[in-house]
C-alpha cells in the first residue's frame, strides 16, 4: 500500500476533534470548514491509493463510514450548531458510533502502512 499515513492521521484527528465539537455544543468556526474540506481531501487520497492496491473490500468498508460521519458534519457546516441540532440533535449516540466505526478502520489502515523510517518520519 502507497504510504498515506499523513492523510490517515490528519482524518482521524479531525473525526474525533469534529465530533466533540458537535457533542460539547461548540458553535461554527470557520477553521472547523477548513478542517472539513480538508478531511475531504484525505479521505478521496485513502480512496484512491485502495483503488490502487485493489483492496475494494475495505474500500467500500471505508467509504461507508466516511459516508456516516460526514452526513453529520455536514449538516453542521451547512447550518451551524443550531442546524445541526435540529436535524440531528437527537442522534448523537448514532454519529458516536459511526465516528468510532470510522476511527477503527482508520486504525485498520494504518496497520498496512509501511513502518516510519528516517526519511518518512515526519509525516
């Protein structure tokens, strides 16, 4: 597998720090869009480097819970707190779990990718 331990990091920092911005009712930032359109990127370079090494199954496994996580951050950075509240406020426990589905195979990707050394350690 190419080495994308950068874009597994950076999405999986921004899940977890996402959700409990959501949870602990924290209003819009415009940092937490950038963050967002970011995530996006990493996420499509996961995609594209499974496409690559023809693992369709995790593949799919994983566009599916990114698929979960990101219908709630969406709807906060479309409509903010109070948008987010009134279409899923009462759905947090739900997005908890798809946003720890989603942690764990993060998790599972970075098994696969090669070990840090001198020249990739600072990704």
């Amino acid at each position: 597998m190419l080495d994308v331990i950068g874009a597994i990091k950076n999405l999986n920092w921004t899940t977890e720090h996402h959700f409990l911005h959501i949870k602990n009712q924290h209003e819009f930032m415009r940092i937490w869009a950038v963050q967002f359109e970011l995530a996006y990127t990493d996420f499509r370079v996961i995609q594209m480097t499974l496409q690559l090494d023809s693992q369709i199954e995790l593949l799919q496994r994983f566009t599916k819970a990114y698929d979960a996580v990101y219908q709630y951050e969406y709807a906060f950075v479309k409509d903010g707190l109070e948008g987010f509240n009134q279409q899923f406020g009462d759905q947090v426990a739900q997005y908890e779990t798809a946003q720890q589905h989603l942690l764990a195979i993060l998790a599972e990707l970075m098994q696969q990718q090669p070990q840090p050394t001198k020249e990739n350690d600072l990704i």
